[in-house]
C-alpha cells in the first residue's frame, strides 16, 4: 500500500477484525477472561480511540494504556527545576509545546511565562540553537524531552553547538529510553500482561532488536506497529496469533518504516553525545535503573543541570503527586482514565491536575477527546 486512505480502507478493516474475533475465540479469551495488550507508545492509544478500534475489537481483549508519552512520565520535580532555570534572569528557556502546561507542584511554563519569565515554545533544538546565535548575552536553554525519537535531534543539535562554540546553549537532558520501563513493568507481578504493540517511532531509530528480552526473557509476543488503522488491527493479530500458537516473537509490522537495526546515524549521535544515568524517576513508576540519559562529560559546557546546579547534579528529590491524581495507576495499566476520582472533575483540559490530560498522545486526553459518551461514564 502507497497511500493513506489504503490504510484506513474499511473493507480491509472488517476483514482484519473478522480474523482477530476468530483468533480471539480460539485463545478462548472473553469479557471476564480477556487477553491483556499494552500499547506502549500514547500515539497508539490515541489512535485506538479516534478510530474506536476499543470498541471494533471483541470483548475478549483488553488494551492496556502503557507509559509511552515522555510528557506524562515525567515528574512534577523536573517540571520544576525547568521553571527554576527559565525564571533565572537572562535565560531564554524553550520547549516543545506539549510541555509547556505540564503542572510542576507550584505552576506549569506556561504560567511562569505569564508571570513574566521568557519561555518560548520551538518546534526543533535547531530553533534554540539559532536563538542562541541571536542572542549572544542571553543564556538559552533547551527542554530535552522525549525518547529514543527525539533524542537524536537534540544530540545533533548539541554537536552543533560545540562545532559552533555557542557558549551560551545548554539543554536540560530529560530523555528516556522505552525498553527499561517495559522491563520494570513486566517485573511487576500485579501486571497482567500477554502481549505489547511494539511503539513505530522510536523503533524507527533504535530498531527492533532492543525488545528482544520482551520474548526471550518474559515469553511475551511484541509487534512493532504503525499507527493507521489497519496498522494496529494488523498488529493486534500478530499479537494474538503469537499466544494461540505458543510463540513468543518480536515482529515488525511497521517495516515499511522502521528498520531492523534501526538508523546508524541516529544512533551514533546518541552514543556520542549522551550516556546512561545509574537511573531515573518516572512518574507513576519511580526510579528506574539505567533507564535515563544524561550529556557526558566531554559535552558538559551543554549540560543545564551542570551550568546551573539543578536536577540530578544537586541531588534527586520526589515529589508527591497531588492528592487525588492517579496519573501513576493510568500510565502503569492499574486503572483506566475514567475511574480517576479527578476526571472531568478536578482535572479537565483546561485545568489538568496531571499530565496525562495535557499532553497530545496522554491516556486521558484521548478519553476526553475521542471517548464522548465513554468519557463520561464511570469505569467498571
């Protein structure tokens, strides 16, 4: 298939979910009985609700909402050191713009801009690079967020600078990698999972073979999908077809896009630029080993943190999520979006208690935006 709408082709989508209800008989899998299947990645689940595969698929399976959005997993304690830094005088602070209304314990970016600090939203590191150039008396930082999809960008952008010998760049390093919390969710013995839908982007840069522990170690079948229509109902059958027949495999449905051993290029950035924390704090799950980057030394006139004394380099320090917020139990699978005491209640779009109801590709967004009737309801 070449084009979009082959993707979304209804015909082939009832065919697909005739095939899955078929395999799903077979396992025996049923409403009280399902098979648990985690997305990984939030592009996925926002996906599944906006073209209703939830309610296409039977009811013998259930999808797990996994935490693959690097927004919602990041702790209220790094959103603020990023205010600390940006309400720091002559700092121009940037970000992605799904940050920027992230609640820290105290306020989001977004109302430390308003409160007067300059916090600007870019669309790429090279936007704060070129910043930096502009404005030679300014410190200008960059909010690296994200996983292994857009780490290399903000590698790139960091050789850049030092080829540059802008002095004044530096990004605060908050980028995480996807196969060390599935590790700490499969080590979790109140999880019930059976198998994940593998996520595409960041596959499209580290390949496919950095989830094979998935299958080896944990005997649990993972497909790495795209993120149309029939991409996922494709994968969910992959998936499925794997525990009917006894396999436990990592396969590639995404492989128009995303390459068995992933992009040399991307990678080699990465090496080069960043190397791994002893570990790091996700939200909802705690410190993770190894499962954090950080700028190596050879690079640390870039490394925020060591420019201006903060985060890791200041020592780490957790804080409590508000009371109420259940941010942790959604992203971990525990509990869905809707049986949060704060959904739709003390936590809205336009006023979010959590992240998960800010950022683009959060479990709750997607409920308030794609669930209609559903985000209304109580979860059984």
């Amino acid at each position: 298939m070449r084009y979009v709408e082959e993707f979304r082709d209804p015909t082939a989508a009832k065919s697909l979910l005739a095939e899955i209800e078929k395999v799903t008989n077979q396992i025996g899998a049923t409403k009280d009985k399902p098979v648990h299947i985690m997305e990984i990645c939030g592009g996925h689940t926002h996906a599944i609700f906006r073209y209703g595969l939830d309610r296409l698929t039977p009811e013998g399976i259930e999808f797990i909402h996994g935490p693959g959005c690097p927004v919602c997993v990041l702790p209220m304690s790094r959103v603020d050191e990023c205010v600390q830094i940006a309400e720091k005088p002559n700092v121009i602070f940037t970000t992605f713009g799904d940050a920027m209304r992230v609640p820290g314990t105290k306020k989001s970016l977004l109302q430390a801009k308003a409160d007067g600090a300059d916090i600007r939203m870019v669309y790429s590191p090279l936007d704060a690079l070129e910043l930096a150039r502009r404005n030679p008396d300014k410190e200008v930082v960059f909010f690296g967020l994200g996983f292994e999809t857009t780490t290399p960008s903000t590698a790139l952008s960091i050789q850049q600078a030092a080829r540059d010998g802008l002095t004044n760049f530096s990004v605060f390093c908050n980028h995480i990698t996807v196969p060390e919390p599935i590790k700490a969710l499969l080590d979790d013995p109140y999880m019930m999972l059976d198998g994940f839908v593998g996520p595409g982007h960041v596959s499209m840069v580290i390949g496919v073979h950095p989830y094979d522990f998935i299958a080896r170690d944990y005997n649990k079948p993972i497909v790495v999908a795209g993120f149309e229509p029939l991409d996922l109902l494709q994968s969910v059958l992959m998936v499925l077809t794997q525990i009917r027949d006894g396999r436990a495999e990592v396969e590639n449905q995404y492989a128009r896009i995303v390459p068995e051993h992933g992009n040399p290029i991307s990678i080699a950035a990465m090496e080069d630029v960043y190397e791994r924390r002893p570990s790091f704090e996700w939200r909802g799950l705690g410190e993770i080993d190894a499962s954090g980057l950080k700028i190596r030394n050879r690079y640390k006139a870039f490394d925020a943190e060591e420019k201006f004394g903060i985060g890791y380099a200041a020592g780490p320090r957790m804080v409590q999520e508000p009371e109420g917020c259940e941010c942790g139990a959604v992203m971990t699978g525990r509990m869905k979006p809707t049986a949060c005491p704060q959904f739709g209640k003390g936590c809205t779009p336009e006023m979010p208690l959590g992240a998960l109801m800010v950022s683009s590709e959060g479990a709750c967004a997607a409920y308030w935006q794609y669930g209609g009737r559903r985000a209304a309801e109580p979860a059984e």
